[in-house]
C-alpha cells in the first residue's frame, strides 16, 4: 500500500468542540495535500470555511455526537449543510429508539435521511456507536442501515466512549456484506491498528489523527518496517 493509498482511506476529523476557525483552517491547508478521503469538520465550520475549499471532499456530522434529537431536526441540520456544499455526512442513529426496541423509529428516521442526502449527490455514513450496543443491537442496525441503502455505517463517534474494533468491523462486515460499506472510527492512533482494522474489513477510518497517522506511515515505509504486503 503506497502513501497516498493509505491517506485515501482515512477521514480526517477536526470535531474538537474548542476548534476555532483559524485551527481548522489550518488543518485544511495542510490536507490539501495529503489525499485523505475526506475531512469531516463541524457544521459551523461549514458555514465559515466551505467557500474557501472548494477543492477540497469535506464532510460534517448530524445529530452530533447523542443521535437523540428528532428526525425533522436532522433533516433540516442536514438540509443546511447540504447546501452549502458538503459531500458526505456523517448521522448519528437514535441510539434511544434502537436501545428500546423502536426499530421503526430508527428505520424511518434513516431513510428519510439516506433519501435526503442522495438528492444532494452525498455520501451518507450512519454511526451506530457500537460502545454502547449490545452484538444483537448492532446486528440490528446493521440490517437497517443496509435496508436503507446508506453509504457507510460507522462503528462510533469517538466521544461517547466507544472505539473502532476489529470485532465490531467483522461483525458489520458479516451483516451488510457488499452492500454497505464500514467506516472504522473511535480511537485510532496508531498504523498498526490502522491496517489491522483495514486487513479485517474496514473500507474507511475515521480519525482525528490523520496527520500524525500518514506522517508514522510515511516514517515506516522509508525505514522498511512495512515490507508485509498491506490491505
């Protein structure tokens, strides 16, 4: 796997919700030339910082990070967005409703969100946050995502907790098959687990790291560490 390969798998994520707009800039300016899949930044971020990265893939998150507020505000956050110009969303699920058995809740509220976002020609990612489900529940919404013709489901936030494991992408992987594609994301700091979870499955990584992971990935393939063939 070469450099830019590695850099096209990752979603670059600048969600600190002390990021001020010079700190994302500057992020941005930076991934201009690193080739990452996308750069997934804050709603506000959008807004201020759209217009000056055209050439950029960004993306921005929904019903961020609890997934509890209604369908219609969902959609009406992702609406805005969308006309700003972003390419890809990343939704958080009604982890409530799914929690309590409301599999329709959950269901209609992710249609109607892949619907929406399709209309727009964008990438849509449901994030399940698979730290606070159980293997039947996240097989649950894996079904649904799957049902609802989404891009991606994501295994976490990252700020309630979970992280991305190699378990949960097989579990995904198992369940939507070729028909959804699985972004790893929550707590991904190192290359090692970075390929590990690409080698069991993972089609993208969502992190905040994404500098310092290219940059460690650049080091070892210089040196020789990375002579294994890669996914």
């Amino acid at each position: 796997m070469s450099i830019q390969e590695f850099a096209s798998r990752i979603d670059h994520t600048v969600l600190n919700p002390a990021a001020s707009i010079e700190e994302v800039k500057r992020v941005l300016e930076k991934s201009r030339s690193i080739g990452f899949a996308c750069v997934v930044i804050s709603p506000y971020h959008v807004e201020k910082l759209r217009p000056l990265f055209r050439d950029l893939k960004i993306g921005t998150v929904i019903g961020f990070p609890m997934g509890f507020t209604t369908r219609d505000a969902k959609l009406h956050e992702m609406r805005r967005v969308l006309e700003l110009g972003v390419d890809e969303v990343d939704v958080v699920a009604n982890i409530q409703a799914l929690k309590s058995g409301d599999l329709e809740t959950v269901e209609n509220e992710i249609r109607a969100l892949v619907e929406l976002g399709h209309s727009y020609g964008a990438v849509v990612k449901i994030i399940a946050e698979t730290g606070l489900l159980s293997d039947e529940e996240k097989t649950r919404i894996a079904e649904i995502v799957a049902r609802c013709g989404a891009d991606f489901i994501k295994t976490c936030t990252g700020f309630l907790g979970g992280r991305a494991t190699i378990h949960d992408v097989v579990l995904f992987k198992r369940v939507v098959g070729n028909r959804v594609k699985v972004k790893a994301s929550g707590g991904i700091r190192k290359v090692i687990d970075a390929l590990a979870l690409l080698f069991f499955g993972a089609d993208r990584l969502g992190t905040s790291a994404g500098l310092s992971l290219v940059e460690e990935f650049r080091k070892m393939k210089e040196s020789g560490a990375l002579i294994a063939r890669s996914p």
